[in-house]
C-alpha cells in the first residue's frame, strides 16, 4: 500500500468516525426523547447508523446478483438513511427552537439541512472506503503480477509455459496417412493441388479465451489437419487443428470449411486424371 493510499484511507475513516459520533449523539438524545431506558439509549444509534454501514458494504459485495436482492438492499439503506437524517434534523430543530441566545441564530431549514451532514458523511466514508479496498492502486496491480510470474517457476528454475508452437514449415502441409495405397493418393494430390498461403502461426490463448479468425485463415489451418477416412476432408480434424491454434469456430462455419476444403481436394483430382483417347472419325 502506498503512502497516498494509506493517508486517503485514513482521512475517509477519520471523516466517517466524525460523522458517526455527531450522528450518534443527536440519536442518543432522540432515544431519551422517546423513553428508551437506560443503557439502551447508547445502544439505540447503533441499530440506525450501524445498519447503514452494512447495508452499503452489503450493496458492494452484492453488486452482481438478481436486480430484485439488489434492490431490497437498496431499500433498506434508504430506509435507514433517510430515518437517521430525519432523527438527526427533527433533533436539530427542537433544540434551535428552545435556543435563546444573543449570538447567531438560524433558521430551521437551515439548522435541519446542516445536521443531515453527518449521517451522510458516515454512509459515504463507508462507501469510499469499501471502493478503495476493491480498487488497489497500479503498484499493487504490477506486484501482483510479479508474483504470479514468480509462482509460474518451478524448483529447477524452468518456466511451466507450454511448450513452444511448432514452427510454418512443420505444419504447412497435411499429413499422409498411411492406412492405404488409396489414402497415400489423396494426400500426394492434396499436396501437389494445394497453391495457397501457409497456415497463420497458433496464437497464445489469453485467460483461456479462444480467438475469432476470417475464413481464408481458417481454411488455411484446415488445409494442415490430417485426411480422414478415404483420404477424404475429417470435419473431426478440420476442427482440432482450429481450436488447437487458438480459434473458435461455429458449426456452420466448420461445415463451409469442410465443405470447400472437400472440393479442392476433388478438382485436384479430377486434374490429375488422364483425358480418355479420343477415338477417330468413322470408327464404328
């Protein structure tokens, strides 16, 4: 924590302890106005202001569920907000009323709206406060990220990265599957029918979060996954070789892909079949 944090910090809880004792007295003398007994009058601010306290650490730690809990929260905050400035300005103005003195002398309104101050200072003091634990500063930020590096280590002094992605060249033309004389055909017409740019390098997954990706990139890391049954396009491997280079892809989209990759690899073989001798004039 820095300097300037912890000084911020400590004016908001000073501020708030301020507003709490203000507000607490006026309230105290409200519960001896309505005949709370004893030592339950000490108690009786704490049922107001105390709840207002919670009530805006409940609202922060609650921010992300149901609009309906949110807003029961809500309600009971200004319920009690609006209860503790009431008492503390209802206090306020009694007393100014009885007041006889020579000196400066306001008005009611004026009297009410100065003691609200205080029940409200407590409530947002709170709030600034919370903000500031659940916001650190960039300092905090970059040492936690120091350590998370640190921790990626192991004993040895080796990184737990994975290992580094092959290279172009490796991954730029199928693999032949070797199953069949049939199967071995179609790769070599793959191969040799395949004039296109190479397949873009696998990205890194951020947060393990897959990356979208145009259509002819998708079609060139297809054109790297290994044949299928038949020598023919796998919508299987047409699909790991996309995710495994960091890419999402639709059903639809995968069907297109597999689809095209599936025709070039027919119009490279029907190139490669010999034209039928044309037979003379008159044969028959």
């Amino acid at each position: 924590m820095s300097a300037l944090t912890a000084a911020i910090r400590l004016g908001v809880a000073l501020v708030g302890a301020i507003g709490f004792a203000l507000s607490y007295d006026a309230l105290r003398q409200m519960a001896v106005a309505i005949h709370v007994r004893g030592v339950l009058t000490y108690a009786f601010p704490l049922v107001i202001d105390g709840f207002i306290a919670i009530g805006v650490a409940a609202l922060l730690i609650l921010r992300t569920a149901p609009w309906r809990s949110r807003l029961y929260v809500w309600a009971l905050v200004g319920l009690a907000t609006v209860t503790s400035i009431w008492a503390n300005a209802l206090h306020a103005i009694r007393l100014n009323q009885q007041a006889r003195t020579a000196g400066l002398h306001l008005d009611d309104i004026t009297v009410g709206a100065l003691s609200a101050i205080a029940p409200l200072a407590l409530a947002g003091a709170v709030h600034l406060d919370l903000v500031i634990r659940r916001h650190p500063t960039p300092r905090a930020h970059e040492a936690a990220a120091t350590t998370s590096q640190t921790v990626g280590h192991s004993h040895n002094g080796r990184h737990s990265a994975e290992p580094p992605a092959r290279s172009a060249d490796e991954t730029s033309l199928p693999k032949k599957v070797r199953c069949s004389p049939d199967v071995a055909e179609r790769a070599d017409v793959a191969e040799a029918a395949v004039k296109v740019p190479q397949a873009p390098k696998p990205l890194t997954k951020e947060g393990g979060h897959e990356h979208d990706a145009t259509f002819d990139e998708l079609l060139a890391i297809a054109r790297t996954a290994p044949l299928g049954r038949g020598g023919r396009a796998s919508r299987r491997n047409i699909e790991a070789a996309i995710r495994g280079a960091g890419y999402r892809i639709g059903k639809d989209r995968l069907t297109q892909i597999k689809d095209h990759l599936q025709a070039e690899f027919d119009q490279a073989t029907r190139r490669r079949q010999p034209e039928p001798d044309k037979e003379p004039v008159g044969a028959h």
